[in-house]
C-alpha cells in the first residue's frame, strides 16, 4: 500500500494519463457495401414481381424523424421475409444482409418510446420495399461516410 507523496504522486499521473486519452469516437454508420447489394436486389425485383410480395415498409421520414433503430429492424426483418419468399437468393447472403441491418439498428442505439411497430407501417411491393431502402441507406452515407454511392430511383 502506498503512503505520503508516493500515493499523491501516483494518483496524479493515473489522472493526467486518464485525461489524455482521447474518447473514441462512436461507430461509423457508413452503408456503402449493404447498398451496393439492396441495389442488387432491386434490379431483381421487376422478374421477380409475380411472386406479389408485399412487405412493412418505413420511410426515410420514419427514419429521420426519432426512429432509426426502430426503422432499421423493421427493414431488417422485412429483407428476411423477401430473400425468403424470392427463394433464388444464396442463403449466405440473405443472412448476412438481414444481420448487416441488425448490426446498424444495434449501433444506432436509440430508445423506442414513442416508435410505430414494424406491422403499422403500409405495405407496399418488393420493388417499392427496396427503393425505400436504398433512400435510407443512401441518407445514412451522407451523414456517416466520407464518400456515398449515388442514387438510382
């Protein structure tokens, strides 16, 4: 045990060197590999589209307004649901985009009060669904990431 000048001596540089650590910096949100694959399966969507999917989809105003985690899991679950229903998809992929949107509405980490459940949002095509998504990912990129993917809709 320490004891005297030692002891002060001690603290202080546990404290100096506590303050001088930089804070790191929170997660960056930046979406360009999960567009790059939404797109994808948007230029599936129209062949695709006898299938009459129809799927919650949440706006880039549900999303900006207080709810991008809320937003970001209804979308996740949704992807899951079409993957499933197109069939065609690579299991792997459908996976791991479902858990890409998962890991961004865990990193968004916002309360829920006050948020509509993913089942009161309207139902729209798959297509419709996909484009929606793409706006939102693309809104992410401009806030988040240093360069962004243009869009196509």
């Amino acid at each position: 045990m320490l004891r005297g000048r030692s002891t002060v001596v001690s603290v202080f540089l546990c404290f100096v060197c506590l303050l001088a650590q930089k804070p790191q910096p929170p997660a960056r949100l930046c979406t360009n590999d999960i567009l790059r694959r939404v797109r994808g399966l948007v230029s599936k969507a129209p062949a695709l589209e006898w299938l009459g999917c129809r799927l919650y989809t949440p706006t880039i105003d549900d999303y900006e307004q207080k709810c991008p985690s809320s937003t970001l899991k209804c979308l996740a679950d949704e992807i899951q649901v079409l993957t499933g229903e197109w069939g065609k998809l690579d299991k792997l992929k459908r996976l791991n985009l479902h858990n890409n949107l998962r890991t961004l509405a865990w990193l968004v980490n916002q309360t829920e009060s006050g948020c509509r459940q993913c089942e009161l949002f309207k139902e729209e095509n798959a297509e419709r669904f996909l484009n929606d998504l793409c706006k939102i990912l693309h809104y992410m990129n401009s806030k988040n990431c240093y360069t962004t993917l243009t869009t196509t809709s």
